[in-house]
C-alpha cells in the first residue's frame, strides 16, 4: 500500500485540488481516502483493485466536500457574490496555475459533475474509458457521453471568454 501511495497521491491531490480549489481540502480528501482502504484492507477481494478503490474514494471524498460547501454557501448567500465557485483558499494556490489554466479550471468547475469528473479522470488521470467508467460506477457509454458534451461545453465557455 505505501508503494500506491507513492506512486498515485500526487495526482490524486491535483485531482482534488481542480474539483475542490483548495489543496488543503484536497489532502484531507486523499488522505481518508487511504486510510479508508487501509482500515478495508482485509476486505479487499482483489488487491489490483486497490487503486480504484482509492480513486473512487477520492471523488466521493471530493462530492462530500462540494455538497458541504454548497450548504455553506446557501447559508451565506446573502453574502455572496453571485459565483458558485469561490476563490483559490491561497496566494500559493494562485501562483500555481497561470492566468489561462484558471481560465479552463474555471470553465470545467462549471461543467455539471458527471462531465466534471468524467473529464477530469480520462483527460486528467489518463484514465481509460472503461477505467473512467469503473471509478465513477456508471457504463462505459455514459462515460464516452459526458465527455462528449462536456468538451463541447468546454469550448462555447472559452470561446466566449476570448
């Protein structure tokens, strides 16, 4: 398991940092989620499964964080100011994406979730489609749709900005 964790928490990090915009939400997320299959270990029918296990525990880690800050949010919307998103939570974080990749970072946290994590699991991670499928429990098919569309909505949103 250390060798897995080595190998994959960097990214798995990065992931939640695009889905959440908070490395430190992010950390938190990656780090139950391999405590998660630590303490599951035993019950784990095949180790090579492993990684999708903590893949799909990031972003059920990453979906919690988003359904908690929305609550927040709408306890505080007076207060809002009319984006769903907030702000990077730190100057490093800002630092860390250029002007043009918090443009795309912007655009794909509008996407609706299902293409959001789609785009960000095949184009992201790498993640085959029927990886992509298996980590987030729907068909292979649903996964080649959201991808589908959520790259067509990625362009009208950048092309729009430009």
């Amino acid at each position: 398991m250390t060798a897995l964790y080595a190998e994959h928490a960097v990214g798995l990090i990065r992931l939640g940092f695009v889905m959440l915009g908070d490395r430190g939400a992010a950390e938190d997320v990656v780090q139950d989620a391999f405590f998660g299959l630590y303490r599951n270990w035993d019950r784990l029918n095949d180790p090579a499964n492993a990684l999708n296990y903590v893949r799909s525990s990031v972003l059920n880690g990453c979906r919690a964080a988003l359904r908690t800050q929305a609550r927040r949010d709408r306890r505080h919307r007076s207060a809002a100011t009319g984006d769903d998103w907030l702000p990077f939570d730190s100057a490093e974080a800002a630092v860390l994406l250029s002007e043009e990749h918090r443009e795309v970072l912007a655009a794909v946290r509008k996407l609706a979730s299902r293409q959001r994590e789609a785009v960000m699991l095949r184009y992201y991670l790498g993640l085959s489609p029927d990886e992509t499928a298996r980590v987030m429990g729907i068909s292979t098919g649903t996964v080649k749709s959201s991808v589908s569309r959520a790259v067509a909505a990625l362009g009208r949103a950048l092309k729009e900005e430009s």
